[in-house]
C-alpha cells in the first residue's frame, strides 16, 4: 500500500526529530571519528543512526505545529548533547592525559596544527587517544553506545513533555560530574609519567647546582622529552586494565545520562 502524503510527511518529521539527537551523540563520540572525520561523513553516520532508530521512535510523535516541532527539536538536541558529552568525556581523559605529559615533557615545539582539526594535535594525546578507541571497541563498547541510546528513546521518547526545572538541573549535574571525572582521569592516566618528571626536573635542578657549568637547558629538554615518552610507554602494559576500568565508570554515567527523564 502506497504511503500516503501525510504519512510521509509525518515520517520525516519523526526522522529529523530522530536525528537531531542521534547527530550531536555521534558529533562528539570520538569512536565515530571526531574532529579528524569530515562534518559532512560525521551527519551522514548521525541521520544513518537516526534511520536505524526509526522503529523505535515511529508512532511517538504527538501532533502539533511547527512551534511544538521547534521545541521537541531543541529538547532532542540538547538530550544528544548531554549523552555524547557524557560518552566523549571518557576519551578526552584520555587525551587529556596525554597532552598533560607533552606539556610537562616540553613537547609543545612538537605539537603541528592537524588539518582536518584546525588545531593543535598533540603526539601523546593523539596515541592515547587512539588507543583508547581500540580498547573501547575490544570491550563491545559500540553495542553499549547503540543500547544506551535506545534506553534514551524509552525514558525520553520523542512524544515527551518537555523537560522542566528538574530534569534541566538534573542534566546540568550530570555534565558537572562528568567534567569533573574527566579532570580526576586524566590527571591519574599521567601522574606516573608526570611524578618521574618532576624528579628529572629535581634531579636536574640539583646537578645544575653542583656542576652551573653544565648547559642544562639543552641538555635537559631532550633528557625530559624521551623519559616522558618512556614513562607512557612503560604504563602501556597497565593501560587496558586501567581504561576498562575507567570506561565502565564513564559508562555509569552515560547510563544516568540515558534514564534522564524518568
């Protein structure tokens, strides 16, 4: 039986609805390729993952105008914000962590600005990084983030009151501590590297007392930069036990982030 205009209009009011949600969630989840990704690939993967959760939004939508249209829009945006931050924070602890160690390590002469970014790259943070997308992916992490998102559309289906005062501070504290969590991670993930650092630096610090005729300064910054990548890649074997760990802390949260409007 042929569609029928109005169906079909409904249809696409469902799917763009369905979309913008699902677009900002694979907007800033690096596992879909980030900022190195095209935009115009990243909105086909987000409208593709919409078409997938067409099933279970069709037939939720109340009927309204375009103000009804415009407001459920902005409540499903800023549901897909929420869920892809909370889901990017535990990749940008990661990354974090490692731009930490460049820094520390002077490495910032090292950092090129990335082309498809538009900004600086560090090199530890883009290894870590990508790391931490392989370990994610190991552990089934893509069938986690396709069923937290499903759980999303049954505690805030598209046809949803819009969220009021509660639900509003409830998201704000959930970004909150996933911010916060982001800062703990990253500063555990390179607190090994950092602590040997700063005892080079002190060790350093004495032998330019005892000895002023040494040029330190030169000496120095190689001496600091291949310890700081020595550091990490020592910390390598511990990496996925410590990131499966994080990662299911993270994903407590992007659980939370899932339940919001219940």
């Amino acid at each position: 039986m042929p569609m029928l205009p109005a169906d079909l209009e409904r249809a696409l009011v469902v799917f763009a609805l369905g979309g913008a949600r699902t677009v900002p969630f694979v907007w800033l989840i690096p596992v879909f390729g980030g900022p190195s990704l095209p935009a115009r690939l990243r909105l086909v993967l987000g409208l593709g993952l919409s078409a997938l959760c067409f099933p279970l939004v069709a037939g939720r939508v109340p009927s309204g105008g375009p103000v009804m249209w415009v407001l459920l829009s902005l409540r499903e945006v800023g549901v897909g914000l929420v869920m892809g931050f909370v889901a990017a924070c535990m990749f940008r602890a990661v990354e974090a962590a490692g731009r930490l160690t460049d820094i520390v390590r002077g490495a910032n002469l090292a950092e090129v600005i990335a082309p498809g970014e538009g900004n600086r790259s560090s090199p530890l943070g883009d290894l870590l990084l990508l790391l931490a997308v392989v370990i994610f992916l190991e552990m089934g992490g893509a069938g986690i983030l396709a069923t937290a998102l499903a759980r999303s559309y049954e505690a805030v289906p598209l046809g949803a009151a819009l969220p009021g005062p509660a639900s509003l501070q409830a998201a704000a504290l959930l970004v909150i501590v996933a911010s916060a969590k982001l800062i703990e991670a990253a500063i555990g993930l390179a607190a090994p590297a950092l602590v040997a650092l700063l005892l080079a630096d002190l060790a350093l610090g004495a032998l330019g007392r005892a000895v002023p005729q040494i040029p330190l300064y030169f000496a120095g910054m190689p001496a600091k930069a291949l310890l700081g990548v020595g550091a990490v890649l020592a910390g390598l074997a511990t990496l996925d036990s410590a990131l499966t760990v994080g990662f299911r802390g993270f994903l407590g949260l992007l659980e939370r982030a899932a339940q919001l409007g219940r």
